[in-house]
C-alpha cells in the first residue's frame, strides 16, 4: 500500500484530530483531505496524481455520503486493491453491514477520548499497511459492544 492517505470527512474537528493522530504515529503517511464524497471518484480517476493506498471514509456527510462513495468505488474494477475504510461516530450496526455489503474493508467506530481516536487509527494503518489484497473485511465495535461480527 502507498503512503498515500485520502482522508474523506466533512468535520473540521475530525479533520484535525485524524491529521494530528496520523502524524505523530506515521508522520511518514501523506494525508489527502476531500470535504465530500463528491469528489472521491474524479480525484481517484485523476491520472496525474498519485494513487492513494487507502481512503479513511466519514460515513455521514452532506451530499454523497460513504455508503454510496463505496458502491462507486466498487463497481470500478481499477480500484480493487484499494483499501476503503469507513470511519465513523455511527454506532448502527445495520449500516456497518450495509458498508460492508458495499465493499468497505473495514468499519471502525471514531472514538471520543483523543489517545484511543490516535491509537485506533495507528493500529488501523499498521494492520491495512502489513496486509496483501486477500484479506477478510473487519468490524471494529464500539467500545462496550460485543454485538458485532468479527
């Protein structure tokens, strides 16, 4: 997987804390930021930059949301060995299932407290960044729940 990380999220204060947490556990890892699912398709089929390794995904945001932002990035052949990683406040189980019945590889639930938010995705970019294109989709639950599927 390239070092390449495009970072799809609405929130200015997710913004900052996913671009705080990255850098100071993979300051290595280059973090590119769309505001929208808008604009996921035309900047992956952009072929005059780089190809990002992984997209960290918002679930819920205004216009096109994550959910639909992995069906169209998973009809498109090309984009097979990229990893899609939904990670979100959402806490429903139903759209967790229906992100991987898209194709997302791996729904991770955002965690309030900033030392697990930095953690939780340190050992998400370890786990995508040590892992060949086979690799069994994940549920990551919210911390107290065991009703999620591993």
């Amino acid at each position: 997987m390239t070092d390449l990380v495009l970072v799809v999220e609405d929130s200015d204060e997710d913004i900052e804390a996913i671009a705080r947490a990255i850098g100071r556990s993979h300051p290595e890892v280059r973090l590119e930021f769309l505001r929208s699912g808008t604009g996921v398709l035309p900047r992956l089929n952009d072929i005059g930059q780089a190809r990002p390794g992984m997209v960290l995904l918002d679930l819920n945001m205004p216009g096109e949301g994550g959910l639909d932002v992995i069906r169209r990035v998973r009809a498109d052949a090309v984009f097979e060995a990229l990893r899609v990683v939904v990670f979100t406040s959402s806490e429903n189980q139903a759209e967790a299932e229906a992100c991987y019945a898209a194709g997302a590889d791996s729904y991770i639930y955002k965690p309030i407290n900033f030392a697990l938010f930095q953690s939780v995705l340190a050992q998400t970019l370890d786990y995508w960044r040590s892992r060949g294109e086979n690799v069994t989709r994940t549920v990551v639950p919210p911390p107290g729940d065991s009703s999620a599927q591993a």
